[in-house]
C-alpha cells in the first residue's frame, strides 16, 4: 500500500509551519513534502530537474497549492500537471489568500478540486485543514493511472 | 342699259335677290340719298337693333341718330365718301332706344342707282368684339402689372432666382444674379450660361443638372463651388425646378441658388469642433480606465499581501498559547490574546476597506427595486442567524424605487445591520422602514429603538473608521454607515441622521 502522501506548495515560511501545525494537531499524520516554488513541485511530480536521477518519489495523494509562487505561478503548475497523464488525477485544492474571483474561476478552468482561503484566524485555519484532511485523504477515492 | 326682255328678267330677279338681301341681313344697312345725305331707307335689323320704328329713321341725317358725333363730323364723313366712295369706321358708339351701348362698325358705299348716287350703309355690331378686346387688353394690363411686381419681389429678395430655357440660356435673372455676374439683366437675357466665363468643371456639372432636369422632368438639387466677380470662390447651393406644360414637356426651368459659404465654414468649424470632443472623450475614458485598472492592482496586491503577515501574526501568537501556555504567565497570556484579537480586527479592517473601494468603482446597473421585499429578506436573515433574539419589524409595503438592486441591499444590510446590533440591548427591540414627504423630497428611513446616540457627535457618523461607541459597547469597524452614503451618493441622492441617547436612531435617506 502506498503511503498516504501530502504535497505542500507553499513559498511562505509562516503559513508552510503553520500548516504544517495545523495538520498535526488535526492528527493528520501523512507525511508531508513540501515544495517552496512552481518549478521545485513539478520536478518533484516528474522526477526532473533537482529531483532527477534519484529514486522515483511517490505521488501524492493529495496537493495543496499555493497560487503565489515564485518562478512558476500556481496555476501554471496546475496547468502542466492536469496535462500530464500521470498527475491528471491526483486531488488538488488550491489554498490561498487571494478572494478575487476571477483566481477562484481559473483555478477551476484549470482542473483544481477545490478552493479554499487561508484565513487569518488560525482556529479557523486549522478547522479547514481538519475538514480537508477528513475529506481529500479519508473519504475521497483517488486514481493512479499506470 | 340694255331693254332686252332677259336683261329685265334678269334685273328683276337680281332685285329680289337684293330685297332678300336687305330684309333678311343680321347687320344693319341704311340707304342714304347722296344729295342730301338723309335717310331713304333702313332694314328691319336695324329696326330691331336700335329698336325705333321706320318713321324714326326716314329723311334724318346719320349724326342724328347717334352714328356720327354732329354734323361737322357728319360733313367730313362725306368728304371722304366723296372722294373715295368708301369709308369705314372701325369703332363707332351708338345707342339703342333703350339706353343699351353698343360699338359698331360701319362701313359706306356709293353707288349709283337709276342715275342718282346712293350711300349705302352698312352697320356691324362689334360690341363683344370689342368688349373682348377690351377685357384682353385689360388682362394684359393685369398680367404685365403682376409681371412686374413678380420681378421686384424676386430683386428684393438676396438668393439668386433666374430661368433658362432648352438651350440653357438665361431668360430672367434676378438682381442678385447680377450681381454675382457683374452684368446687367440685359447683357444676361438670351446668353447661355456656359458663355459667361465659368470654369470648365463647374460648367459640366451645372449643365448635366440643368439636362436632367429637362429631360426628365424632376427637380434637381445640387451644392458647387462658384467664383464671383472678385475672383473668390464660395459655396452656393442650388435648386432647379421644372415648369411642365400640359403635355408634359418641359420648356422652361426655374432655379434659385444661394451662398452658403458661411454655412459650409461653420459646418466644418463644429465637425472639427466634434472630432476633437470626441478624441478628447476617448483620451479621458482611456485615463479612467487604466486608473480604475491601477486600482484594481492595488486591491488585488492589498488582499494578498497584507493578510499573510496577518496570519503569520495570529498563527504563531495562537500556537505560543496552545503550545507554550505554561512558560508564560497570566500578564504574557492577556498580552498574547490581544495580539491575536488586534490582528483579527486588522482583518475585518482590510476586508472592509477592498469591499467599499470596490463598491466605488463597480458600475451601477439601474432597474426598478423593491426595497420592502429587500428589508424582508434582510430582517429574515438576521433573525434567522440569531434566533433568540426577539424584534418588532414594522416594514413598509411597495416602496419601489429606481436603482442598482445589489448596492441598494448593501446599503439597508448595513442600516438594517446597525439598527439590529444596537437595539441587541433592548428586550424589546422594534425596527421600522418606510418612506416619507419631506416637502418635496420622498424620504425612505430605517428607525430603531437601540441605543441612539448623541447628535452632537453627528457629523462623525459617516467618517472612515469612525465610531460613536467603543468596540466593547457594540462590536463593529465603523466602515458601514461609510459604506451606506457612498452608495446613496452614487443614487445621487443624500443622507442624514437623527438620534437622541437611549432613545433610538433614524437614518433618512433620498435617492
């Protein structure tokens, strides 16, 4: 059986440990990598660039990405992954500050599964990490296409 | 003379024939005795004609029946008869016995007649010749004298008016035709226009107009350059109109032409004017647009980047309390929760601030709005989200007003809002909207029997951030009522309050 694998990107140090804090204490307790820019992500996903030649990692089960990045922005991330046939599938819910709505609609034009506003307080913070751990790693059936 | 018995035969018939002659003659005739020039005989249309019997007529002179004025021109009548056996007068008055005027012709012979010289008069009514000639004349008078007055008033009036016939020359010109020629009507009258120096390309247009116009018999409309006698070229517009005869030929066209040149430049002036509006509209609403975009930017970067210290500043004071509440004492704790709580009101702040800068800048869209339903689905909500509250909604029906459906709902939300979180104190809590007269204005209000507050302090009510009460008393950023008047201004319409301590607030509002 595969570990249960979470995949973090984030570009910001606070909100990576706050995180990070805020699924612990919901005893989430799935391994966690953390990607801190686009271009770091997508070579972890493809086995490229500094991930290249190691063994091949995991996928994820679930990804929770950032829309601010540096380098490669979150939704060309997005983008590239629902392009490759093997991270087509894998769950991925946009966390971010931005309520613009025109972010919320891309990120859905682009194949996200979900959408959810880091908010300030941090008790409701980790409400939603809880409610997306219940849901994305607990209920939710994934696929991995060979 | 020859006795012959055919020459009697003859004679005799000839004489009857003569006799027929005289009795049955639709002119007058009269014999007169040469001698004496008195009157020998007359025929019965002269009878009937002058309607006196024969007596009258025998043994007078012609001046005594009225054909001659008197004798002396009776006498000079026979002058001439003398001389050349023939005289006539073409128009002679004579009066019947009843007054009646006639005009005669009359024309006198001499012959002779058993040896003896005889007068023969023959008298013609002329009367409707004449009066008809008369009435011709005078018709002909009429139409010279209108002939006339129609040629002043075209002199006196400042367009050119002119006609031309089939070969396009000139008939008539007005003065101001004249004028532009520098000629006189007579230099004008029987010369084709082309003749009269033109330039060629005006020429053919004129001409090609004046054609159509003949041929086919429709008017025909035009605008040329045209160069008057200085030499200097203006802008006249022109009309020619057919004159069709009964056969519907045309004979003759008549134009008028104007100058128009002033009118042309103050034409161009304003289609210049328009263009430079116009370019300057465009310039403006491009401005508009990229400021409005720059805000935008700014709003976008604000949403982003100021609440992720936020956060960081709650998360980790939050985590210090959770994870390390034992290294710090009750003073450290107190300091931390407020730390946690200032950063949260930060963020109402924020969220507040984009939401009211984004009201300014988003577009109205009119239509017609019920505000009553607006306030009942309001009042429900708030009910709805604190159900062991009880208050009092006395709502107003049908008032329907014209404006933007959403911002009008943000409005009442705050006003409703404020009216519901100030009366949280009161156990029986009443909250009333409608509207109102106020002279000429219609007033809609939103009433509430809460906490009121001083009127002194009013003119802070609507200021960025300002409050009347602490946060402690009632919670709150001070944003709403800020947020309300810029929606009413935007209605074009205009806000008050009014309140006294403990005994409730209204807030009047027009649109």
């Amino acid at each position: 059986m595969e570990t249960k694998l979470i995949l973090l990107v984030e570009d910001n140090a606070d909100d990576e440990l706050l995180m990070l804090r805020a699924l612990k204490k919901n005893h989430i307790l799935n391994r966690v990598v953390v990607a801190r820019d686009g271009v770091e992500a997508l070579d972890y996903l493809f086995s490229t660039g500094i991930y290249e030649g190691k063994d091949a990692e995991p996928l994820p089960q679930l990804i929770l990405l950032d829309l601010k990045l540096p380098k490669l922005n979150g939704l060309e991330v997005l983008k590239r992954m629902r392009a490759d046939q093997r991270t087509k599938y894998i769950p991925v819910v946009v966390l971010t500050s931005s309520t613009e709505e025109q972010d919320i609609i891309s990120s859905y034009d682009l194949g996200a599964n979900g959408f959810v506003q880091k908010p300030v307080d941090f008790n409701e913070f980790v409400e939603a990490a809880h409610q997306l751990g219940v849901y994305w790693l607990g209920v939710n059936r994934a696929v991995y296409p060979k | 003379m020859n006795n012959s018995p055919d020459s009697i035969e003859d004679l005799r018939i000839s004489e009857i024939r003569y006799r027929r002659l005289f009795e049955s003659a639709r002119d007058g005739i009269l014999i007169l005795d040469f001698e004496t020039r008195k009157i020998t005989d007359v025929n019965p249309y002269t009878l009937e004609f002058l309607g006196y019997p024969r007596e009258y007529f025998l043994g007078k002179e012609l001046w005594e029946i009225g054909l001659l004025k008197d004798e002396e021109e009776s006498a000079a009548a026979f002058r001439e008869l003398q001389e050349n056996h023939y005289v006539r007068y073409e128009d002679l008055p004579l009066e019947n016995r009843n007054g009646e005027k006639w005009e005669v012709e009359v024309v006198s012979n001499v012959y002779t007649e058993n040896n003896r010289q005889v007068i023969q008069c023959n008298i013609r009514d002329i009367t409707s010749r004449f009066k008809a000639e008369e009435k011709l004349e005078r018709l002909n008078r009429e139409i010279e004298r209108q002939a006339v007055a129609f040629k002043t008033l075209l002199s006196s009036i400042s367009d050119m008016t002119f006609t031309f016939d089939r070969e396009l020359r000139f008939r008539y010109a007005n003065q101001s035709v004249e004028v532009l020629y520098g000629k006189k009507l007579e230099e004008l009258i029987g010369k084709n226009f082309a003749d009269l120096t033109y330039p060629e390309d005006l020429t053919a247009k004129i001409r090609q107009n004046l054609q159509q116009v003949f041929e086919t018999g429709e008017s025909v409309k035009g605008e040329t350059l045209f160069p008057d006698t200085t030499g200097e070229i203006g802008f006249y517009e022109y009309i020619f109109n057919p004159v069709v005869s009964a056969d519907g030929t045309v004979e003759i066209v008549v134009g008028s032409a104007r100058e128009i040149t002033e009118r042309k430049r103050t034409e161009e002036t304003i289609r210049k004017l328009n263009e430079t509006l116009e370019l300057r509209v465009a310039e403006r609403t491009a401005e508009l647009k990229a400021a409005n975009k720059e805000l935008e930017a700014f709003s976008y970067s604000v949403s982003h980047d100021l609440r992720a210290p936020l956060r960081a500043i709650d998360g980790f004071s939050r985590a210090l309390l959770e994870d390390h509440a034992e290294q710090l004492d009750e003073t450290g704790q107190n300091y931390l929760s407020r730390v946690c709580a200032a950063s949260t009101h930060m963020a109402q702040l924020i969220e507040d601030l984009l939401n009211l800068s984004r009201l300014s800048r988003s577009e109205m869209r009119p239509a017609s709005v019920n505000m009553s339903n607006l306030v009942r689905e309001i009042a429900e909500m708030m009910q709805e989200g604190e159900p062991e509250r009880t208050v009092k909604f006395t709502i107003e029906d049908d008032v329907i007003v014209m404006g933007d459906e959403r911002l009008l709902r943000i409005a009442l939300q705050n006003l409703l809002g404020n009216a519901w979180k100030f009366t949280s104190k009161r156990v029986q809590a009443e909250i009333v909207f409608g509207q109102l007269q106020n002279g000429e204005k219609t007033e809609y209000f939103v009433r509430d029997n809460g906490a009121g507050f001083d009127m002194a302090y009013a003119d802070k009510l609507f200021g960025v951030f300002q409050r009347l009460h602490t946060v402690k008393e009632f919670d709150g950023t001070g944003i709403g009522l800020v947020t309300v008047q810029r929606i009413i201004h935007r209605h074009g319409g205009f806000i008050r309050a009014e309140s006294k301590v403990g005994e409730g607030a209204a807030f009047y509002f027009t649109l």
